[in-house]
C-alpha cells in the first residue's frame, strides 16, 4: 500500500508564513481519522529549494504546493485521503 509523503517546510520564512498551524492541521486531520499509520510525516527545515517568497510551502508526494492556507491544506489532505477509505 502506497503511504503518502507530506514534508511541511518548517523554516524561518515558511513556518511564520503558516506552517506552524498547517502542522498542527495535518496532526489532527490525521489523529481524528485514524490516519497516523498510513502516511510518512516528514518535517523539515530547508529552504524548499529557493522557494521561500512563494511560502509557506508544503510537499506531497513530490508535488510543491505554495502559498498554503490553512484551508488549502485540509483541501489537500482531503484530495490525499478520499473519505471513501
């Protein structure tokens, strides 16, 4: 089974842009469904290869996401976990 990879970019910029709450959004999306087992969470602190104006940024399955909201990142998780699990 394949287990999605999230990697938050928690860097100066990024992190004070909105990752410190997209963390905790990903946390409890998947506490509260059971989902903590099935996905790789990787935090990291990088300059998301250059990326940093376009922050915060956030990187599921190889594909960048920028400028991530807190309701763009449960718009993500929800397209990452279908609620037909």
């Amino acid at each position: 089974m394949h287990k999605p990879k999230i990697r938050i970019c928690i860097g100066s910029s990024c992190f004070t842009r909105g990752n410190d709450k997209n963390v905790d959004i990903v946390e409890k999306f998947l506490a509260d469904r059971g989902l903590k087992d099935d996905v790789d969470l990787e935090l990291e602190g990088c300059l998301c290869l250059g990326k940093c104006a376009d922050g915060p940024v956030v990187v599921i399955d190889d594909k960048f996401y920028y400028r991530v909201t807190g309701g763009v990142m449960l718009d993500l998780l929800k397209q990452t976990f279908p609620e037909s699990r």
